[in-house]
C-alpha cells in the first residue's frame, strides 16, 4: 500500500519520501528553466495600495495587543473598562514627558555646566 501511495503522488512532501520511480521534479534543469521563464513573464506579487497596507498594519498591531493581553477572552465591557485605563495611564505618562521634560532637561544641563565649570558663567540667565 505504502509503495502505491508514492507513485501515486506527483510531488511528495519530502524529496527523500519520494518513490523509485517517481520523477525528480526538484532538481531537473528543464524544470528549473520552465519554472524560472515562467516567473519572469507572469508579476506573482500582486500591488497592494497603501491604504490597504497601513490598515493591515494597524490590524496585526491590535491583534497583537489583544492576545498579548488577553482581550480576546473579555466581554466587550471589560475590553471598554481595560482600555481606557490603558489610554489614560499612556495620556497622563505623555502630559508627564510634555510639561516636566524640558524643565527636567533644564535642570540637567545647568548641573551638568555647574560640575564641570564650577560655576554658571555665561548661562546665568538660563539656570535661574
């Protein structure tokens, strides 16, 4: 039974499953130049516009949000009540970076001009 199931396939899963008297369909170079004169005719990757590619890529990004986190195992209410605890923790983390960043970097430089100068030189208006 096994020996009539290898002639019967015309390309087995495995080149070394292959039967006796089956054809080498991988490595005749007839095969090759067909397969590689039919390629450059014919475009096999069809367009796809960018509208459609950035959707996609907003759609895998969900999906990975979701199954990082489980969402896909909540009720649509828990989903609502998770995310807008996850949007307001990214909205006050962005409040935090917009008004305390460019003090903070104030700060640092002036520190910064202080312990390597010894003094404020130059930059007094900007440190105090």
């Amino acid at each position: 039974m096994a020996a009539d199931y290898h002639v019967l396939e015309p390309f087995p899963l495995f080149v070394d499953s292959a039967g006796p008297s089956s054809p080498n369909y991988f490595f005749s170079k007839m095969s090759m130049l067909s397969l590689i004169n039919s390629s450059s005719v014919i475009n096999l990757q069809p367009t796809i516009f960018v509208p459609s590619k950035v959707t996609n890529y907003i759609r895998l990004r969900y999906y990975q949000y979701e199954v990082t986190f489980g969402l896909y195992m909540m009720t649509p209410g828990e989903r609502y009540v998770f995310n807008t605890i996850i949007l307001g923790i990214f909205a006050a983390l962005l409040c935090g970076v917009y008004f305390g960043l460019q003090p903070f970097l104030v700060r640092l430089i002036c520190r910064s001009i202080w312990y390597l100068s010894g003094s404020y030189e130059g930059v007094e208006e900007s440190c105090t």
